[in-house]
C-alpha cells in the first residue's frame, strides 16, 4: 500500500511540474529576457503614447501623452493629470483653470500596479506566458507575447506584449480587466538613451504657487 501511494505521490509530482513548466513557454521568455535586458541596458527613453480603453459598450475616447521612464523613475503626462516618481515618491499633480492640486504618496504604495517601469519585468513573477504570433504593428514586425495571471487578485487577468522583433523594444501593450475592459497603450517615436537628471523626476511644489498639497504617506 505504501508503495502504491509513493507511486500515486511521485505521479502528481511530475505531472505538477510538467503543468508548471507548460505554463512558461521557453520561446517567449527567450523575447520576454531580450526586452527587459533591452530596457534595463538603457540609459533611459523617452516617447509620446496613445492610450485607449474599450468596453462592452465599445471603444471609449483615444487619449495621448508623453512619458519618460529611467529605471525605476517615471514621468507621466496625460491630458488631465501628470505623475512623477523618482522611485521612492510619487506625486499626482492636477490642473484645472482655477485649481492646482498635488497628491504625494509613498512609491511602496504602488505595488501590485502596473506601472511604466514593471511593465519591463512583469513577466518575472505571478504570470505564466506564451508566445502568440507575429503581425505588423506600427510598420513594424512585433513578437506577440500573452501572459496570464496566476492569481484570481491580479490587477489584471491578462496582458498582451508587442515586442519588435528586430531590436525587442516594447511597442505597445493591452491589458484586460476580466471584465470584459482593455486599455491598450502604443508608444510613438520612442528615444532611448535619454539621459534625463533625476530630479526631472521630481515634482517641486514651489514652483506652482497657491497649489494645494495632499500628502498621504
């Protein structure tokens, strides 16, 4: 009886590892190393982006911005918002014509989010991938990678990669919400080796007077 159940144990176990190991596609994570190697080799990049989400109701409004990611740092510029994190702090600055209002929190309080610097390394831990398909992608040839969240708490269940194949840069990605919401982002006249100052990263509140601070660290 023991032996049976050695047997029936050593069977699970391999059959475990077997699903595990199916769940990382060798393939893409040969595209997926490439691409973070790539960024992390950079002295940092800068580009404009395109930004829409799309719902069962249908595709909501295109938005554009700008971004700079240096390492852990960041900066976001959208429409109605901009967001700085020099990797230790992150401040959300919002204008409006008669109101200027910046909300600091600690960058520790982002974890779990998907941001512009992890969007890099992801792939590192608590998703399995595949790699998908080539299509064209902005003129160019892109790697599609898939990942899929091993945990239903996931901020999302599912992220889809665009990776150039002839110099693995990111080009763009979707994310889906399993609510049947994608937000697709697409980055435009992406400039590598940027070289930015840290402290391009850094929101200095004297220099918007009358603005209004809400520090939540």
């Amino acid at each position: 009886m023991k032996k049976i159940a050695l047997v029936y144990t050593l069977f699970l176990a391999i059959l475990f590892s077997f699903q595990a190991t199916a769940q990382k596609d060798p393939k893409a994570k040969v595209v997926l190393d490439a691409m973070s190697q790539k960024f992390q080799a950079m002295n940092g990049f800068t580009a404009n982006f395109d930004f829409t989400f799309q719902d069962a109701s249908g595709p909501g409004d295109r938005q554009s911005g700008d971004i700079a990611v240096k390492g852990e740092q960041y900066r976001l510029k959208l429409p109605d918002q901009e967001i700085y994190n020099d990797g230790k702090t992150v401040w959300t600055y919002i204008q409006s014509d008669n109101y200027k209002e910046v909300t600091i929190n600690d960058a520790n309080q982002m974890e779990g989010e998907l941001t512009p610097s992890n969007i890099y390394r992801i792939y590192e831990s608590g998703y399995s991938y595949k790699l998908l398909s080539e299509k064209q992608f902005q003129g160019k040839t892109a790697q599609i990678v898939e990942l899929l969240a091993e945990k239903n708490n996931a901020p999302f269940e599912q992220v889809k990669l665009m990776i150039d194949k002839s110099n693995s840069n990111l080009l763009g990605w979707e994310m889906f919400d399993g609510q049947g919401g994608v937000f697709s982002y697409t980055f435009k006249n992406l400039k590598v080796d940027a070289n930015l100052p840290s402290s391009y990263f850094v929101f200095d509140a004297k220099q918007y007077p009358g603005i209004e601070v809400i520090d939540l660290r």
